[in-house]
C-alpha cells in the first residue's frame, strides 16, 4: 500500500524529534532483515538502543518478530515493519520488558487495522460479527498494554485523588499533588497551606 503524504503530515514528520527519524533503516533482503548503516556494527548498536533492546541477540530476535508479525499472504511485508519499527522507536523503550511490551503492542495494533479493514470491506452479517469480536478484543488488549506500560514507567506508583475535603474552623490543609514512593509521600513544589477560619 503506498500513502503519500499531504502538508500536515509533512509538517508532522517535520516537527517530530530527530532522534525518531535518526536510525538505521531495516529492509528485508531475499528472508534477511538488513540493517542499512555503512557500519553494520555501530547500525546494529543504534537500532538497539533505539528499540530497548540489550544485545545483539535480543535485537535481532525483536526483529524477526516484528517481521513474522507485519506477515501479508504470509509473507513479510516491507511496509508493515518498517511502520512497526517506526512506531517502536517512538515509544522509546528504556529496558527489554519496555521493548517485548512495545513490540506487542504494535502488533496489536497492526492486527487491529487488519481487522478494521476486513470488517469495513464484509457485508456478510456472521463475518462482521466474527470480526467485530476480534476487533473488540484487540482493542482491549492494546488498553490493558497501555496501562500496563504505564505502570511498569511509573514504578508501579499507586495514583490516589481525593475529590472533597472538609477542613474544620482551624484546621490546616495542604492542596497539591502527591505521590508515594516506597512509604515515602513527597509533596511538590507550588504547594499551598490552606487555613480556615
């Protein structure tokens, strides 16, 4: 499939950070995922970085997942993993959970617009069902990958909001943001003490 694109979504590209675009490339070559760097060892150090993973090893088995996973007529496609990869970048993972959750969820999402267009290309009603289904699945998946990213890049920091507050004639009261961190409650900056009278 071939986009072009339009103003905005140069301007968007335009604007990304150029630690993003900056990386070696990854084509497929007769079965083989090539990295292009005229340094095949400094291209493989930058793509590992760039995608979270550790070693050599663990780049190249992400690799020949995402490309098994951009499968079109059970074929790798070029297309699909080098959005994969694009994508995976973006995302920035910073150690190798962060980088097999990253992968995942880009497969899922790539399953889910697989399924988007299957369903908006069926009129056969059990087909659309099927389809919707899956769709429905994969859309919770990817939810359930989201928080779990977050929490992972959070530390597993427990977020508590307090919605009403009543404070006595006298009483004190700190009005902020909080976070607790290993039986340690930090207050930001910006903190205001609030008294009533």
């Amino acid at each position: 499939m071939t986009t072009s694109l339009t103003h905005p979504a140069t301007a968007l590209v335009a604007s990304a950070p150029a630690a993003i675009i900056a990386g070696p490339k990854v084509k497929l070559r007769r079965n083989r995922i090539v990295i292009e760097h005229p340094d095949t060892r400094a291209g493989e150090k930058l793509l590992a970085e760039a995608l979270g993973a550790v070693d050599r090893d663990a780049l190249h088995g992400l690799l020949g997942q995402l490309a098994k996973a951009s499968a079109v007529a059970r074929k790798p496609d070029q297309g699909n993993l080098s959005f994969m990869i694009s994508m995976l970048k973006s995302m920035t993972p910073k150690d190798s959970l962060e980088a097999m959750l990253a992968a995942q969820m880009v497969s899922i999402h790539v399953a889910s617009m697989r399924c988007a267009c299957r369903l908006a290309c069926t009129d056969d009603v059990p087909q659309q069902e099927s389809l919707t289904r899956a769709l429905t699945r994969l859309a919770r998946t990817y939810a359930a990958q989201m928080e779990a990213l977050n929490r992972h890049r959070s530390n597993d920091a427990c977020a508590i909001t307090v919605q009403n507050l009543s404070v006595q004639d006298g009483g004190k009261a700190v009005v902020g943001h909080f976070t607790q961190h290993a039986n340690l409650i930090a207050a930001q900056p910006n903190l205001v003490d609030a008294v009533t009278a």
